[in-house]
C-alpha cells in the first residue's frame, strides 16, 4: 500500500470528525435558551413610582424612586431633584428601561446634570447609552475605582448585554469618568458618598468597590446592589469575607436613623410598603439563608433548590441562578443554552470541570485589572 493510500484513508476520518467537530458547534451555538423577548414587558406595572421629601426644613430636595419592570430585572434609578437640577443614580439596564426613565426625567422639566454609578455592573450602567444620547449635557461618574472597572468591562459587558437583550440591549457603553470626591453639591445641599463597601461581586474581586450614595436632607441610603427587597440576591463571586463585611455594614446602617433606604432591586410592586427596616431585615436574612445553603449542599442545583423553597414565589430568580453557577465554577451553565448542557452531560464530568475552570479564571481576568 502506497504511503498516499495511507494517508488518503487516515485523512477520511480524520475529516469526517473534524466536519462533526464543525456541526456540533454550529447546531450548539444556535441552541441559546434566552429569548431577547423575554426581557421586553408586554405590560407596566402601574404602581406608582414613589416620591420622598426633604425631612430637613426648606431644603429644596426630593427623591423619585424610578424601578423598571419584572422582566428587565427590577433595575433601580434614583432621581434626586432639586428646583433646577438633577442627580441622577443609575441607569437601568435595557434601551426600552432607560427611555423610560428619560422620559420620567423629561417630565420634571429639571436639567440632568449628573449621573453617578455605584458600582459596575452592565445592569446599571448600559442605560446610559441611551441617557447620553436624550441629555448630552450631562455627566458620567463614578468613583475612580469604579470608573476603572466600568471602562475595563466595556467590551464584554456590551456583548453580554446584545446576547442577553438582544435589540433591546442598551449599547455601546458609556464611559463613567472618575469623580475623586466623596461630596456632589445639588443646589448647595450635600450628598454624599461613601466609598468602597462591600457587596455583590459577580465575577469581580471579593472587594469589588462599592459606592453608597447618602442625602443628609433626606437620611436616604442609596446602596445599589449591596440591598435588596423582595428580591433574590446576587450572591455570585462572594466569598467568607466578602459576606462577614457585607452584613457588618447593614448591621451598622440599622442603627442609623434611616428614613428611605432604596434597594439595587426590587420588584415595583413591592415599593408601595417598602420601608428601610424591610430592606435591611430581607437583605440580611438572605446572606445569612444564602450561607446557610452553601455550607449545607454539595451542587449549585441543591443551593438553588433550598433558596426557592425558602423564598417560594420571589423574583428575580435569575440572580439566584447566576450567582449559584458563578459560585460553582459552572460556566457553561451560565451560558443559558439547553444544547451545550445536553453535550456537557455525555462528556467526563472531570472534562467539564476542568473546561469550566479554564473559563472560569479567563472570564474573572478579563473582569479585573492586572
């Protein structure tokens, strides 16, 4: 046998499990399970957006609590207003949530002049594609960790908000410029800014910053994603630590004379009898019912099973899911794709562990400056 008849009858295989190489990516990759429907409200809520006064004397400031809706994961947006101007803190997460809160911005006929992220994750930053665009006058900021953080993920969180929201994906992402500052002056009434609290983490670092925005005027605690109410919580990405600080910071908060305490999330509905000792209590219990389930289960689906049988019928499971899967290293489970979990399951369980790791470490670092 020549050595071409050799070589012609070991490339026919070979080629033939390269073309079932090529199929099975190509019949994988179309099998994502997230519709970019799901995340469009076919109806609003018509709770109404809650508003809150100044509790200290001719202080011209007020507070408009704008939440979006069950299918854009309850995102929350502070409107801080004064007569003339307007602070604004966060900006949704979908095109369709963020003209919306222009809309409501519009309405108060007051001028935009800041807005201020707390933390960066696409969830509360994307909307600001949409923001520039509708008050090119304003500014973008944040403080400089955070700052660097938000220009870091840009890229990767615009396609993960194109594959997640599809059309409806606020993009491309706006810059957040640093703000080294720990005040911004609202018509010559204080807010203030603490900065470098601890809570959810995603794939950041343990200590992914976050700022808490505090209005003296009003004793309004403006938190982002370190509470929560009637909500699961993201718990991906939190560590021991990450958890002990997590809580000590509520802890401290609940002896504070809180007046309006406003949560990273919330379903709209829930708004209407929220109160600031609800909010610390739901967040508080949760990390502790969260840790619970962690030390007590041996998979991700355990953990998510006992957090649903705790909490049945609350919202924004998606957190849940995510943060369990991100917590367990299971990547491809993050992928939201029923094909490429039916394939994970035919092959070695130490194979996907060790894909998922792979993953895993590359997507933290490409999350997190070097």
């Amino acid at each position: 046998m020549t050595i071409k008849r050799v070589l012609t009858l070991v490339s026919i295989p070979v080629l033939l499990f390269v073309a079932f190489l090529i199929g099975l990516a190509v019949w994988v990759s179309g099998g994502s399970g997230q519709n970019a429907s799901d995340f469009i409200p076919e109806e609003l809520d018509n709770t109404p957006y809650r508003t809150y006064e100044a509790v200290v004397p001719d202080s011209p400031l007020t507070l408009r609590h704008f939440v979006s809706e069950l299918e854009e994961i309850n995102v929350s947006s502070s409107m801080i207003m004064g007569e003339r101007e307007m602070v604004l803190v966060a900006t949704q997460a979908t095109k369709l949530a963020a003209e919306r809160l222009a809309d409501e911005i519009e309405k108060t006929g007051l001028n935009l002049s800041i807005v201020y992220l707390g933390h960066a994750h696409l969830d509360h930053s994307q909307g600001a594609s949409v923001l520039k665009r509708r008050f090119p006058k304003a500014r973008f900021l944040a403080a400089p960790r955070v700052s660097e953080l938000q220009k870091l993920r840009m890229g990767s969180d615009d396609e993960r908000a194109i594959g997640r929201f599809g059309d409806n994906a606020a993009v491309p992402s706006v810059p957040f410029e640093p703000l080294d500052s720990k005040v911004i002056m609202l018509e010559g009434r204080e807010i203030q800014l603490w900065h470098d609290h601890y809570g959810d983490v995603g794939l950041g670092h343990h200590d992914e910053p976050h700022t808490v925005v505090y209005i003296p005027d009003l004793k309004a605690l403006l938190p982002n994603d370190i509470l929560y109410y009637d909500a699961h919580i993201m718990m991906g990405g939190s560590t021991p630590e990450n958890r002990a600080k997590w809580k000590a910071q509520i802890r401290e908060w609940m002896k504070m004379d809180i007046a309006v305490a406003i949560p990273g999330h919330v379903p709209r509905k829930s708004t209407a009898h929220m109160t600031p000792k609800g909010v610390f209590e739901h967040s508080l219990n949760y990390i502790e019912a969260y840790e619970e389930a962690l030390a007590s289960s041996e998979t991700s689906e355990q953990v998510i099973n006992k957090m649903l049988q705790r909490y049945p019928g609350m919202e924004h499971t998606s957190a849940l899911y995510m943060g369990t899967y991100i917590n367990f290293q299971e990547i491809h489970k993050l992928m939201n794709n029923p094909r490429l979990e039916l394939v994970a399951s035919y092959l070695p369980s130490d194979f996907v562990r060790w894909a998922d790791q792979q993953l895993f470490e590359a997507s933290k670092d490409a999350a997190n400056p070097h």
